[in-house]
C-alpha cells in the first residue's frame, strides 16, 4: 500500500534542522516541509533562497499559515523543554531532536508532558543507520544468542548508550558505571567546516564506562573527535553464547561443531559499470539481506537514510502506530551518559537507579 505524503514543519534551522530539509528534498513524493521557524530574518531569506520553503520568524506565525501533521523541533537541548510546553498545550505531534532536554529536571518535565497527553517522539537516528540496523537484526534473529556483552565506540554521549542499550536488549535496568578518561595528542582534521585547512596539533579526549548491568556488560568508547576524523575508525562488538559480530564479520554456530563466519557486505548502485544511478541498496550477509534500504533510489548518507526512517515511523505513529523511540527511552539513554559524565568528573562508581519513567 502506498503511503499518502508525508507533511511536516521544522522549529530551528541549525546543522541538524538541515538534514530533515536535504531528506525531503531528495524524497519530494513522501515528504514536503510546509515551513521553517528562523528567528534570525537573514538567515530565514537564504533559507528561502536555497531550499524554497516558507520561512517564518515565531511558532504562531507558522501555524497560523501552514499546516502539517507533526513538527520536528531542532534547537539547543536546554530549549527544547519550553519549546515542547508550548506545542503540548496546542495538542501538537512532535518529532524532537535528541536529546529532549539537558538534564534530569528538564527530562522529567518532558516526560510527564506525555503522561498528560502530549504527543512526542524522538529523532534518535543511530539505531537506523544501515549498518548499525542491519547488526542489530542479526541480533534479534537470534544467529548469536543471548547477548552478553556490546563494545561500542560508534557514538558520543545518549547516542551510544542508545546502542549500547539495543544491542544488548537491556531496558531501564539498573547498572553501575565505571569510567576512565584519557588525553592524546592527535593531527586535527575534518569538522562540520569541512577539511583542515592547516596542520595542528590538538588534545584528543577519550572516554571508555563500562556498564555492567550484572550478566551484561556494555563498554562506551569515544573520542572527541571521531565523527569526522579520517584517522579515528568506528568499531562495533557484539558478543553472543553462540557468536558474535565484529564490526562486518560475523562468527556464530550453526550447531555445536560448525562455526560459520560471514563478511557483511554492502551493496551501492553506481560503481564501476553500473548506471542504476547512485545509491545505497542494502548489506548482505552471505546470500541473506540482513538490511535492505526503503528509500531507493533517492542519494542519501546513511546518517540521511536514518532520519528519513525516524520521519516516516513518526508519520505512521500520528496516524494511529506504536511509539518508535518514546521520551522514556530517549529520557533514559540522556540520563545515562549524564551519569557517565559525572563518573569522568568524579572519578567514581556510579549507580543508574530507576527514574519516574520507568512504569
């Protein structure tokens, strides 16, 4: 069944507000932006100028002119909180950027803001990039097992403590926290700017916790400056009773005495003799597609295809689905790296105890 267009507005126009813009504009059949808040009017004319959507300078302005079935909201975490008042009070869908608020009083708030009706969902992508979905559907396929223990350092903060949490299946357990941090030099490179234009030598900060949630284990591992680093590699494990997944191979038994191991291989139309066009198809674990993607033949990033799967399982939430990544779970991986903070800070064994979001 084909879905009808999927209309929705945006509240902020930073980095992130952009790639819900490039998503729509690379699927103009399944998604129009009816509207963009811009407070700064300069800033709103380029806007305006280079993706040919209505800016507005307050929320009021745009409702009172647009319509839409939900509104993604992409401003700083701190904001968010005010932000979602007023949209609740207007019985408003929202599809907020992560994280929903900055700390805990201002997760709670949030929180109970859904215990009162109000309509929320959050935009936690990662767990929706092609290669992160396509691990994670190998784990639920049950090939590795009960799951004991996720190596991630993938992500920064709530986002990978929300791989963490999914890949090992964990809920709002308690867990204790140990953490470790350590400083290198490192050669700078690429930023949201683009590529270095100068050779400097800069301090890179790691952080390794290890979360042990008792007969699980998950060990966070990032360094600041991973996400564009050319020379700073993801690495992913996933360990399992009978198997496991590091990075793109997969080792599990078939029974006892035959162990299977399998490269995860991506498949990209437009190389080498292919004129399909340019786009990114799937990942193939042996002769199985372990994740195909649903938005060919549009020319996403992976980061790309992800958001465009948060809009389209929000678009199916305000038309009658189930939740997809709730306030709850979102309040919860926030409230974790928080802690995972204060353990850096402190030097100190922490405790996740239960928070009013956990009924």
């Amino acid at each position: 069944m084909v879905m009808k267009k999927t209309n929705f507005s945006i509240i902020g126009s930073g980095w992130r507000a952009e790639f819900f813009l490039r998503v729509a504009k690379e699927l103009p059949e399944q998604f129009e932006v009816t509207g963009i808040v811009v407070r700064n009017q300069a800033k709103g004319r380029i806007i305006e100028k280079n993706w040919a959507i209505r800016t507005f300078r307050t929320i009021d302005e745009m409702f009172a002119e647009t319509e839409a079935e939900f509104v993604v909201v992409s401003v700083p975490r701190d904001i968010n909180p005010q932000i979602l008042r007023k949209l609740a009070l207007g019985k408003i869908p929202v599809l907020v950027e992560t994280s929903p608020a900055v700390d805990l009083d201002g997760l709670i708030e949030v929180w109970k803001l859904t215990q009162s009706g109000a309509r929320i969902q959050v935009a936690e992508q990662y767990i929706y990039q092609p290669g992160h979905a396509g691990r994670l559907n190998i784990v639920n396929s049950g090939w590795l097992g009960q799951i004991s223990q996720a190596q991630i350092s993938a992500a920064h903060g709530y986002h990978g403590v929300s791989l963490i949490r999914n890949y090992l299946g964990v809920g709002f357990q308690k867990a204790t926290i140990t953490t470790k941090e350590f400083e290198a030099k490192l050669i700078a490179g690429p930023g949201r700017d683009g590529p270095p234009k100068e050779e400097r030598l800069i301090s890179s900060s790691q952080v390794i916790a290890y979360l042990d949630f008792g007969d699980k284990l998950g060990i966070y591992d990032f360094v600041s400056d991973q996400y564009f680093s050319w020379i700073r590699s993801n690495r992913v494990l996933v360990r399992g009773r009978q198997g496991e997944i590091n990075n793109n191979t997969v080792r599990y038994l078939l029974d006892y005495k035959t162990p299977i191991e399998l490269e995860l291989r991506r498949v990209d139309a437009g190389q080498t003799g292919n004129l399909e066009g340019y786009f990114h198809k799937g990942i193939l674990a042996g002769d199985r597609w372990i994740y195909r993607n649903e938005f060919t033949p549009a020319r996403l990033a992976d980061d790309e295809i992800a958001v465009a799967t948060c809009l389209k399982k929000m678009a199916e939430y305000v038309r009658g689905g189930s939740e997809f990544y709730s306030v709850a779970q979102a309040a919860q991986d926030t409230y974790v790296a928080i802690l995972i903070e204060k353990a850096v800070q402190t030097k100190q064994k922490i405790i996740v105890e239960p928070q009013p979001w956990v009924v």
